[in-house]
C-alpha cells in the first residue's frame, strides 16, 4: 500500500473514533479551524455563506450534516432541517435556476433505520425534492459506503420518476464505478464523480492512490462523452488537467457540465475556474455533527491533515 492510501486509510479508521473526537471537539482551537471548512451550524450561516459564494461567480449544494441516524425522530428532524432551509434560500432569491442546491445522505433520513427505513427514507427524500421543485433548485443524492450503493440508486430511481432532475453520486474508488456510469449517463441524468470517501475493502475498492486516479479518469470520460450532466468533484490539479482536455474533447459547451469542488478547499483555483467561464460548485456542509465529515475530507485530501494538525498545536 503506498504512502497516500496509509494516511488515508488512518484517517478514516479515525473518524470513526469517538475518544479522538472527543479530545478534537473539546479543544478550543478546533471550532476555529473548522470555520475554514464547515462555515457554521444554522440555517443562516449557510445562506449567508453561499450568498457569498453566489455573488463571486459560484454555484453551491449545501448539506446538513449527519448520517447513521437510527432513530426516526432525527430522521425527521433532518428533514425539517432542509426544508426550512429551502424555505431560507428561496426567500434569499438564491435557489433560483439551481444556483444553490442541496445534497442529502439518505442514512440520515432513516435508510438503515430498522423498521421501513427506506420507505420512511424515500417519503423524507420525496418532501425535500418537493420543497426544491418549489423553489427552483434541485436535489443531489450523496452516497456513502458501498453497502448502501444499490439501496441509494433504487432510491434515485423512485425519485427521478416525479422528479427527474434528482442527482447522483458516484465515487471512483469503487471497482463498480464505471459500469454505474454508463448506465447513468443518460439524457438529462445529473452525475457526480468524486473519488470517494470511507474505507473500503479491496474486495470492493482500488487502495492504491494511482488506481483510484486512473478510475477517476475513465468515469470522466465515460460521464463527458454520454448525454447526461457530470458534476466532476475533484481538488487534484493534475486530475483537473487531463480531464479538461476529454471535455475539450468531447465538445462539451460550458453550460452542459460543471467543476465541483469543497468550501474552504483551494478557493482561488475556484475562483479561476469560475473567472474562466466554466461553472464551478461549491460543496457547502453545515450542522453540528462536523467531526467525521473532516476526518473524511482529510483523508480525500492529505494536505489538509498538517494545516488542521498544525493549528491545533500552535494556536492558543
């Protein structure tokens, strides 16, 4: 295993250790650095951040953080949760033509919840595309670890029946990830392609950094040259480079794909993207339960791990 998928594999394993999520949450210096990738806890301090966002050129999907709900009382509460803030991007004239989005994990709305978790899931799905239809937006479906990957596209299946502009997520890591592309890269089919985030066995997924790369590339061409709509979320400048040349490729016009990339998570390259004419979104979370998405983003992006490291360490 190469050095890249050993940090990776680390971080992972630590954002499911609660004594070291403990110890990171209490530490004073920690909500601080935070604010560089989760820009708050409220309704509001999302709307305000992608206000922001919005006016500098970029588009943005939000999620309300947390997952593995197991109760339906939270899952229920993580949908009021969207749906007032649907209501709050609407009345901020941000949600129009899509500008602002949501993304929803559907663990966090009761997939695994004991007892009809994915009918209650879906009916939950259901009223947040409702309220997105309503104001203007649309709604992207994020996918967690490979045991819910079939459970999330009969999801998406379910939903794209009344609301066919419903998104997908798929991650390259998988050895799957390819042929789920080429049945999904269909007319008006919204996509996004990301390299993934949990710790997966081999059986199921690439470990080493080069073969999650290679397959990131092959999805990409296989999303760019089908008829539907990628959404390529990745931070890696040499990824960016040689899958510009398959959209130039590929003929794509500047309306019919778009860049995807983290807040907080090299906003000039953002900005250049966008400054260059070509759509650049922006993942926005926002909630209380920030610790694991972190870790996760850590381990997508190993930089990331000695600015968080080094903060906690120096700052008083």
């Amino acid at each position: 295993m190469d050095a890249g998928a050993l940090l990776r594999n680390s971080l992972l394993a630590l954002s499911r250790n609660t004594t070291v999520r403990d110890v990171i949450e209490r530490a004073p210096v920690s909500r601080d650095v935070v604010r560089r990738f989760v820009p708050g806890e409220s309704p509001r301090d999302a709307v305000t951040a992608s206000a922001e966002l919005v006016g500098s050129g970029r588009l943005v999907t939000i999620d309300f953080l947390g997952e593995d709900t197991l109760e339906q009382s939270q899952a229920d509460a993580t949908r009021e949760a969207y749906l007032v803030l649907l209501r709050e991007l609407g009345a901020a004239g941000l949600s129009d033509g899509g500008r602002v989005e949501v993304s929803l994990k559907l663990s966090a709305l009761g997939q695994a919840l004991p007892r009809d978790g994915e009918r209650i899931c879906l009916d939950n799905a259901r009223r947040i595309c409702a309220a997105a239809q309503e104001a203007g937006t649309t709604v992207t479906l994020d996918m967690e670890d490979h045991t819910t990957t079939d459970a999330t596209l009969a999801t998406l299946g379910e939903l794209r029946q009344d609301f066919p502009w419903v998104g997908a997520v798929l991650q390259a890591y998988l050895r799957r990830t390819e042929a789920d592309c080429r049945d999904l890269a269909t007319s008006g089919s919204r996509v996004r392609l990301c390299k993934g985030a949990y710790r997966e066995p081999e059986s199921v997924a690439f470990q080493e950094t080069v073969e999650v790369d290679t397959s990131y590339v092959r999805c990409a061409r296989i999303l760019l040259e089908g008829q539907g709509y990628p959404m390529l979320a990745t931070h890696d400048p040499q990824i960016i480079e040689v899958v510009q040349s398959v959209v130039e490729g590929a003929g794509r016009a500047p309306d019919s794909y778009e860049w995807q990339m983290l807040y907080g998570i090299r906003p000039l390259e953002q900005q250049r993207i966008a400054d260059a004419g070509q759509q650049l979104r922006v993942y926005l979370p926002y909630g209380q339960e920030w610790y694991g998405y972190l870790m996760r983003r850590m381990a997508e992006r190993p930089a990331n791990t000695m600015f968080f490291l080094r903060a906690l360490a120096t700052k008083k």
